[in-house]
C-alpha cells in the first residue's frame, strides 16, 4: 500500500529543523488519516536533542488537533536508525543542552531532559502511535518504541539499551513498560548486560508487533495504519486509554474516565442535564434507565 506525503509546517510558523512532519493524501488528493514525524537526523543515527523533543511534542499536538487524523506514525530518517537516544554530544551535567541563536549548544543556560513529557503525551494522546522501525532503536530510542502503541520492525532492526554503558538510565516507562512486556528476568537482561536484539528476537519477546522485510516497511505500516482506520476511533481511543489506565495508575483512571465523560455527553441522558440547565428548569431524568 501507498500513499502521497504532504509536508506539514508548524503551527507557530517557521520550519522544523530536527523533524519531517507529514500527513498522507489518498489517489484524488483528500487527506487520508495518516500522520508521520520522522525524526530526521541521520548523521547521529536520529539521536535526539532538546529541538528534537520540542518538535516531535509539536507535531503530535498538531496531530492531535486534526480531526482527519486518525493514527500518527513515528519514524527515522533512512534506513540505519529508528532512533538511538540522547545525543551524547550535547548531554551536559543536568540534562541535554539548549541550542543558541546559532544553533550550537549553550554550555551557559541549565540543561533539559523532556522525553518523559513526551512519552506521556504519546501515551495520552487519543489515537494510535506506530512506531515504525528500521535499523538502531537503542537506549532512548528503545524506550520511544515501547511507548508507542504499536511497533513494526524492518528486518534490520536492531533493539537494546545502553544506559549502563553511558552513566544513564530509564527507571519509569523504560524499565516499567520493557518488564511488564517481557517479563522482569528479560527486562533486567536487557539494562543489566546492555546486548542488542535482532527484530526476530524482539518479536519473539513480544516487544514488536511483526517484522518484514526492509523494502516492505513503510507499506505494512501504512497496512496496519488503514486497518485501523477503518475501526470505530472512540472505540480506539477508549481501548487505549484502557490499556494505559492499569500502569498509569490514578492519572491512566483519569484518562480513562475522561474519555468515557466525552462519550456519555453525546447521549440523550447527558444533554437533558445540560438543557435544563440552559433552560432553568429541573431535569427530568425519569425516562431514562435504570441500567443494572
């Protein structure tokens, strides 16, 4: 299957430096519900820095906001990386550091470390993220795939951490998610002794969902992509807030219990309180059941 790419800009103006975002068009030119940001920096194997995570968290809120969207696909530029972290290059002694007006890193101005406020976002946001791999998915870069809802590997995908090896470490979604995915023993194989995985053995550990051939991948992408498309999205939307609510604990339950509000005001029930309300007048809500 394919589709036709149109760039996206940002919504504030300008251009993304770090990302390409883009959203698909069918054979007549309407759009076509898909979404796609690839992390383009392929001199560091699309290893992020702070703009990187900005741009990404921009370009899932535009996503979002778009009501032709349905799945959002992250990806990486080319075919040797889907991701591999932090950018060590740019990793100072509190965090990643900011750029200047030049684009080089301010060594004068407080590191940042946002990538957990982007897994949440992924995790939050209400329609599908694919997390289309191709080549490296190491350290932050593994952990980006975890937290995407789904995750279809190229047969040169190669997954681990590095962590340990680089004075890092990931102790919320990173270890959390990895363990409840392949269990505690693996997990802990996988940050204690930092080896990579082929994308066969990923799958078979069950952190991939499928694996074809690198030719193949953005084509099956865009198959489970218009598979899903073809579904109920609140459906999907409740699914995932569903799957999320367990790990996420008090503030999964709250998405969850959101998404479930949005639903209920459609219904006849919901708008009666809401129109007398409006009205000044006492709700009747006596035909309304009594569900058991």
């Amino acid at each position: 299957m394919s589709v036709t790419w149109t760039s996206a800009p940002p919504a504030a103006g300008g251009e993304f430096t770090d990302i390409r975002y883009e959203k698909s068009s069918g054979e007549s030119g309407s759009p076509s519900g898909i979404a796609k940001i690839t992390i383009a920096r392929p001199e560091v194997r699309n290893a992020f820095r702070p703009r990187t995570i900005i741009e990404i968290s921009q370009a899932l809120e535009d996503a979002r906001e778009d009501t032709e969207i349905g799945v959002i696909v992250l990806t990486g530029e080319g075919t040797d990386a889907f991701c591999s972290g932090g950018d060590q290059r740019v990793r100072g002694d509190s965090g990643y550091l900011n750029d200047d007006e030049a684009g080089e890193p301010d060594r004068t101005r407080p590191g940042r470390f946002h990538v957990t406020d982007l897994h949440i976002q992924i995790r939050r946001l209400p329609k599908p993220v694919v997390a289309m791999v191709a080549g490296y998915a190491i350290g932050g870069g593994h952990v980006l795939h975890l937290v995407c809802d789904l995750t279809i590997a190229a047969d040169n995908a190669r997954f681990g951490q590095v962590g340990p090896k680089v004075g890092s470490f990931d102790g919320g979604f990173g270890a959390g998610l990895l363990a409840n995915l392949v269990g505690p023993k693996k997990a802990k194989e996988i940050w204690f002794l930092c080896r990579q995985y082929s994308a066969e053995e990923a799958r078979e550990m069950g952190m991939v969902n499928t694996v074809v051939p690198l030719e193949r991948l953005e084509a099956e992408t865009i198959g489970w992509c218009k598979e899903m498309l073809a579904l109920s999205p609140f459906s999907l939307r409740l699914l995932k807030a569903s799957f999320n609510a367990a790990e996420d604990g008090l503030s999964g339950i709250q998405q969850l219990a959101h998404d479930a509000n949005l639903l209920f005001y459609g219904s006849e029930e919901a708008q009666e309180g809401r129109d007398a309300y409006r009205e000044k007048r006492t709700p009747d809500f006596s035909r309304f059941p009594k569900r058991a």
